[in-house]
C-alpha cells in the first residue's frame, strides 16, 4: 500500500508508517500467570507491587511470562538481559510493547537538570521535584531491591515534579529534544528504558510506577503528540491518565486499576475503528502512535560476587545509560558535573573519606540549621559552599582526585578541570540567586584552589555565631596560620565569587577607568586570592566580603585595606591599613575593578597605563588598524545574515509554520528597516565607482 494514497491534515507532518492494531489490555486476574514467573525468577530483585506493574502495562503479558521462565533445565537461564554495570548487573526485560497510560512516567528526579534543582540549603528552597532517589532496601531481608525509593509530601507533589519534568524536557536545549513529529509521523522505534520507582509519601502511603530512565524526551514527545503539541496539556494528560487525582488519599485501590485500563481500552478500540477507515483522522494517529511505545524494563540487579545483591542501583543505573550516551545526562554541562559529583561523594562516602553526616549536607537534603546541629558549623549556607571545598581540596585531595579522574575522565586532575566539575555542587546552596550562572563560570575558571588550599591540611571552624567565627578566623589568619588563611580563602573568595568581585577571567574586562564589568589586569579567580592572601590588607579584605555577604545588612559593606606599604600624596600606608578617601571615610568595595586595583596596585596602575596607550593608538589589543577591523566586522555580519535568510527560506518550503518561520510580521519588518538603512549608509557615504565591473557572486552556496 502506498503511503501517498493517505490523506494527511495539513497541520499534522508526512504519515510514514500506520499505528499498529493494538489488544485491549489483558484483565488484573489474568496477570497472575506472568507475575509469579518475573518474581520466580531467581535473578530478578522485585517485591509484588512492583512486579505487578511491570506486567500490568505490557501490551502482551504471555510475552513477559516466556521471557521470565527458566530455559530447559537450567533454572537460572532465561531469555532476560543481562547488562554488566559498575559494581554489578542489572537483568532486564528484553523490548517489548507496554501501555504510555499505565504505571509510566517520566524522568522527574531531576538528573538531567540536577543543576538547576534548588536544595533544602537554599534560601528559596524548591516545593517541587525530589533532590535524590536512592535504592530501595528491604526492610524484612536487608536486601537491596531492583527499586528506587523516592520520598514526596504527597501525591500533589509528585503531579508537581512530574509537570516539571516534562517542562524541562520540553524546553531543554531550545527543543532540540522533541520529537513530536516524529511520532505522528511513525510512532516511536526505538525501546525505551525504565526503572520501576517506589514514591513513599509522608503519611506513609506507597506507590509504585515505572520511570524513563532512558528515553524521556521520546516519552514526552508522545504525550505532546497525545494532547497537539501543548506543553501543559500535556503534563495534564499524563498526571491524570497516569496518576489520577492529586488529592486522593490512601493507597490504589483495585478499582483504580481497573478504571485506567477501561479507559486504556477505549482508546484502543477508537484506534482499531478508526484504522478501518480509508483515511486517517488526526484523532487516529495521533492516539494510534501513543498508545504503545517499546521499552525494556529493568527487574533485577545482582552484586559482583555471587548471590549479592546489587548495593547501589543509583550508580549502576548512571553506568547503564552512559552506554547508551556520550554523557549520562546529556543536556548541559551542569547538570552532568551535578550528578558526576554526586556519584563521587557516594564513592568516597564508601571509601570512608566523607562521614554520613556530611554526606547529607554535600547533598542538599538539610538546612543551614540543621548542617549546625550534624557539624557544629555556623547555620549559614556559605559554609555548605565551604564544606564542598574542603571535602574535595583539603588534605584527602589525592583521594578525591582519583575518583573524580575515575568519574569524568579527567587524565590530570588540576585546577581547571576540578573547579569546573566542583562549581555546581560546590555553590548548589546559591541556585536561587539571580547571579548564579556567573558564579559557576568564575568557580570553574579556578575558583577558590590556591597552593594553601589545596592538598593541605585545613579545617573548618565551628560555632554558632557566623560573624563571631568570621572575626575569629582573620584573627589567626593575620596571625599566619596556614590553615586559617586556607580558610578564609575558601570563605571569602566564595562570597567575593557568589556577590561578582571576582568574576571569570575575559579579555573584554581590561579597562582604563573604574566601572562595572571592567577591571585593570586580568587575573583568573585562584591567581587574585592568592595575590590577595598574601598581604594582610588582602585578608582583611577576603573576611570584609565574607563578613557583608552573611551580615545581609544594606549598611555592611566590604571595605578596602591597602595592600601595600607604600607612599601616597606624601603619606606613607602600610599593608592592612583601611582605604580612605578624601573625606576620611573609608573606600567600598563596589566592583571586582576595586578589589582588583586594591589587590595589586602598582601592577594595576601598569597595567592601566598600557590600557590606556593601546586605547591611544587604536590598536585596542589588535595589530589592525580600526578601519580595517570594522571593515571585517560589516563583512561577516552582512555574510552570515544573508546566509541565515537563505537557510529560513528554504526551511518555510519544508516546516510546518512555513513562512512564520521568520517571526513575526513586526519583528521582520523592524529587519528590513535596518537592512535598509544599512544600504543607505554604503550608498551616501561609500566610495564612488569609478569603473563598471562583473561582480560575481562569491559561491557560497547561500543561495536559496
């Protein structure tokens, strides 16, 4: 049958493959047969709730039955998966159809933008979405489970992080990530993977659901394509088919079971009635290609010495799909070096390199409040920031180092390469604030690790009074204690990174006057602290910003301390006296340019000066002249933005906005204009043509 002959809605995308003729799903009391054959299983790690999801969404249960039976005599063998993952195996259910609307749903424990997930350190802590997940352990056995265990309010909270899930994924990436049209166009192909997830809630009731751990942009997309491509009525669909209402109380109950597979079997019944037709309604394809979706699902995980059940699932589930991707979250690179380092902390935790009480700390899981009442630091998240810093750069740095070069791969181990992983976490008490994107770059760019903070014995103070241990540490610092000064280092320069003192290193940021986003010699993060640390003024400087950024008071500002002792105005300073101005007030800190010049500044009247001389000359840290530099500039811009005309052009003859490819009327219009104007500067005020010549065209290939 040729595909032509089917007529398709102008808004829906080329039909490539019919859906498929789909059987109604199977009745509860026949599911008996196929669960006791998953829970037989010797290899297979699932209580009975969860093996009765696994086998209540497949399309064909006898199939999971077949799959799960032991071959022949050995009573071991079976046609399950098994997929070597570090510390172990996970067995799997080879592919095979399930129902999207039954016990399914997306990725919502924030691993793909772990970065973004604001902890319970946070000023503004998030209401919605789960920090972590863990593996589920029995509590009768003590066994470990093939489950993860997430603990949510309720089951409004769990809707929550569902919607927010697919909101991310929705918009992860500039929607590089939906397939939508895909589906409509084919459905989808390639097996999905999925965990079951046990959701405890905090009155104690318990669910049990199986989540994408591979594949959640193509469960999305089959959502949108359900419900016409709208992000929210997507979310909706999928928390109502899936979860049911939000404010129920108690347990599923046997009923709701069988509701959602009525319901499952209408839509089944729709799709064969309308495949009967000679042509496709949008409603048939669009419920055809979403009702079933291929997957394959794990159900057991076993340790590395026989008859050991696997102890970490969380791992060995990153290990799995980093076989499947290049990265096992594949979105930024945040949100990669947030769950790489998470994994690192449970390694060393392991290891006996981090105490379970700081375990939970580095994760996010407690308070400022709570951090005082585990360690004994100040209730102050700036020393949750610290607390990363020294996990990984204090004296255990060798051991820390090894298992990040394990994780990510890193064949040395220096400072770039370990601030860039460590931004993330290291300031995740901070995702709240409006300048966090800048403060993980500057971090990343070296952040805190100087030679005295790193692979050095230091610790942190303790107390109740953040202020009062702020003071005392300057005390000992100025005193030239190694370990104080590492730690007003990690202190100060993390507030000075976190308030935009020190910001990451860019060649733009040369100036030649005191201003924002301008500073007089470039310096990368670790470079200035240590500048700053080796003078007294420095320190004093390091703790002023620490003290104003805990004191979160208008009226305490970080103050300016000279650095050196020199003669100004025929008055002689010494290093760590205040900064005054002419009217004896002493001088704020008001831009990374102040701290800066402050830090250094004989180098920085130098380099000022240089700056300057360039400015003069036109050179601007260019050996062209400015003419020939603008000249380069008119070119490429007017090259690149035919090249993209061209490219939108010839993309309206194929999308499916056509023409409104280019935006709208307004915005194309406001293009023209300039455009226009454009042509009319050239023509007034360029050269005269003094011969005709045969211009030809460049042959780009930018035609359209």
């Amino acid at each position: 049958m040729n595909l032509d002959d089917f007529e398709n809605d102008d808004n829906l995308p080329p039909l490539l493959r019919r859906p498929d003729r789909v059987p109604d799903p199977v009745p509860v009391a026949q599911l008996r047969g196929p669960r006791k054959a998953l829970l037989d299983n010797p290899v297979v790690s699932l209580d009975e709730d969860a093996a009765s999801v696994v086998t209540g969404g497949a399309v064909e249960p006898v199939l999971v039955r077949k799959l799960a039976e032991p071959l022949g005599e050995a009573a071991v063998a079976s046609l399950l998966m098994a997929k070597p993952v570090v510390g172990g195996t996970l067995y799997m259910l080879p592919p095979h159809r399930r129902y999207l609307d039954l016990d399914v749903l997306p990725d919502f424990v924030n691993q793909r933008w772990a970065d973004q997930v604001r902890t319970a350190m946070d000023a503004e802590p998030s209401t919605v979405a789960p920090v972590t997940y863990k593996t589920l352990i029995d509590e009768e056995t003590g066994q470990s489970r093939a489950l993860f265990e997430v603990h949510l309010a309720d089951r409004k909270a769990l809707a929550d992080a569902v919607t927010e899930s697919m909101r991310k994924t929705y918009s992860a990436q500039g929607g590089r990530n939906v397939y939508t049209e895909s589906v409509l166009q084919h459905g989808v192909k390639e097996p999905m993977t999925l965990f079951p997830v046990r959701v405890v809630y905090d009155d104690g009731v318990e669910e049990t659901y199986n989540v994408a751990g591979d594949g959640n942009s193509r469960l999305v997309s089959m959502w949108l394509a359900r419900t016409g491509g709208d992000i929210d009525a997507a979310a909706s669909a999928c928390v109502a088919a899936v979860i049911g209402p939000v404010d129920r109380h108690g347990a599923r109950r046997p009923a709701d079971q069988r509701a959602a597979r009525a319901k499952v079997t209408e839509i089944a019944a729709r799709v064969r009635r309308g495949l009967a037709e000679p042509t496709l309604t949008e409603a048939t394809r669009r419920e055809g290609h979403t009702l079933t979706f291929p997957a394959m699902v794990v159900v057991g995980a076993s340790g590395e010495e026989e008859g050991s059940r696997l102890a970490d699932l969380v791992a060995a589930k990153d290990d799995l799909v980093a076989n499947l991707h290049v990265h096992v979250t594949p979105w930024t690179d945040g949100a990669q070096n947030t769950q790489g380092m998470q994994r690192v902390y449970r390694h060393a935790r392991r290891n006996g390199l981090i105490q379970e009480s700081a375990y939970t700390v580095l994760l996010g899981e407690v308070s400022p409040g709570l951090m005082h009442d585990l360690l004994g630091l100040p209730p102050h998240r700036l020393w949750s920031a610290a607390l990363h810093q020294h996990a990984v750069l204090a004296s255990q740095a060798w051991q820390m180092n090894q298992l990040m070069k394990q994780e990510f791969g890193i064949l040395r181990a220096d400072r770039q390469p370990i601030s860039a992983r460590l931004a993330p976490m290291a300031l995740s008490a901070y995702r709240s604030s409006e300048r966090i994107d800048q403060a993980v770059r500057a971090f990343g760019n070296g952040g805190t690790i100087t030679d005295t903070v790193w692979k050095q014995p230091w610790e942190l103070t303790t107390g109740p009074d953040a202020l009062k241990v702020l003071n005392e540490i300057l005390e000992r610092a100025e005193s030239g204690e190694a370990d104080a000064i590492a730690e007003l280092t990690v202190l100060g320069g993390t507030a000075a990174i976190l308030d935009g003192y020190i910001t990451r290193d860019r060649g733009s940021k040369l100036g030649i006057t005191k201003e924002i986003a301008k500073a007089p010699f470039r310096a990368t993060p670790n470079k200035l602290l240590t500048i700053l640390t080796a003078t007294r003024g420095g320190l004093r400087m390091l703790h002023s910003i620490a003290y104003a950024h805990v004191a979160a008071d208008p009226s305490i500002l970080p103050k300016q301390f000279h650095t050196k002792e020199r003669e100004i105005n025929g008055v002689l300073v010494r290093d760590g006296e205040p900064i005054v101005d002419k009217a004896g007030a002493q001088a704020t800190i008001d831009y990374e340019w102040d701290l800066v010049h402050a830090a250094d500044p004989v180098l920085a009247e130098a380099e000022i000066a240089s700056n300057r001389e360039k400015a003069a000359t036109g050179k601007n840290g260019s050996s062209d002249p400015e003419d020939v530099r603008q000249r380069r500039l008119l070119g490429d811009s007017v090259k690149n933005a035919r090249k993209a005309a061209n490219t939108l052009a010839r993309m309206t003859q194929t999308h499916a906005r056509g023409r409104d490819i280019f935006g709208s009327p307004d915005g194309v219009e406001m293009l023209r204009e300039h455009l226009k104007r454009v042509d009319e500067i050239l023509v007034a005020y360029g050269p005269a043509r003094t011969a005709v010549l045969d211009l030809d065209d460049d042959g780009g290939g930018d035609d359209a």
